[in-house]
C-alpha cells in the first residue's frame, strides 16, 4: 500500500468520525513492539506504524491483500480513542488504582471502548474480518483479566 492509499484512508475515516486529531505515520513503534498505531491524549494525535500493520497484517492473514483493511480497522480504532469521551476518566481512574484486577479492567474498557466508537466508520468492511483483528486486540487483555480470576 502506497503513502498515496494510506491518506486517502486516513482522510475518508477522519471525515466519517468527525475526529480533529493530527494524524502522522512512521514505519515502526519505538521500541520495537508490534504496535500498529497510537493515540496519544495529550497531544490529541494518532500515529500510525505502517511497517508494523504490513507485518502484523501477514501475520494474522498471511497475505498484504487485505493491508488496505487492515489498515482501516486499525486507524479506526484509534481514532475510536480520540472520540471517547470517557477516556480522561478513565486514565485517572487507572493511574489512581492500587489493584491489578481493577487496573487490567479499566485497561479493557479504554479498549473495548475504542472498539465500540470505531464500528459504526467501517461497516462497509467484511465484519468477520474485523472480528479477527478486534479479538486478536482484546485477547490479551481479556486473558490478563481471566488469569487474575483463577
């Protein structure tokens, strides 16, 4: 996928959020974790990582095909950050917790809001498809919870 193909995306899911975040790219995440893309609250600022999402996209479907998609998916999702009106509250309600369950709790429901807010911006995406990329997102934390209970 072209820089080219990535803005017009870009633009076409800003328009349909209504989100005024600043939208930049990079080919990797600092650090060298598979993160795809991030919003930053401070900054009200997305930044997407387009090498990443071209490896995790042929990791999870194992062909680029489908990069445009995937790419979709995975900005709407931050921008479902960047619209959320509870997210300030709940980073303080996670900075303020002491307890690991209540933390990783709060921690999915940041994410599972996210999810929420990005469904309606790309309903012209195959939902089986972005089922696959929203459970592989939520797995981890759906796990940290699980493995706290038992």
């Amino acid at each position: 996928m072209n820089k080219s193909e990535r803005n017009r995306i870009t633009e076409e899911l800003l328009r349909r959020s209504g989100s005024s975040v600043t939208v930049s790219m990079e080919p990797y995440f600092p650090g060298g974790r598979l993160i795809g893309g991030k919003y930053a609250m401070n900054s009200h600022s997305v930044t997407m990582y387009t090498e990443v999402i071209r490896q995790q996209c042929l990791q999870l479907f194992g062909t680029l095909e489908v990069e445009h998609a995937y790419y979709a998916v995975v900005f709407a999702h931050e921008l479902g950050h960047s619209v959320d009106f509870t997210l300030t509250d709940l980073c303080d309600r996670l900075d303020d917790s002491a307890d690991e369950g209540d933390q990783k709790q709060i921690a999915l429901q940041i994410e599972e809001n996210a999810w929420n807010n990005a469904m309606p911006w790309i309903q012209d995406i195959d939902p089986n498809f972005v089922g696959v990329i929203m459970d592989r997102s939520l797995a981890a934390y759906r796990g940290e919870i699980t493995s706290l209970t038992v």
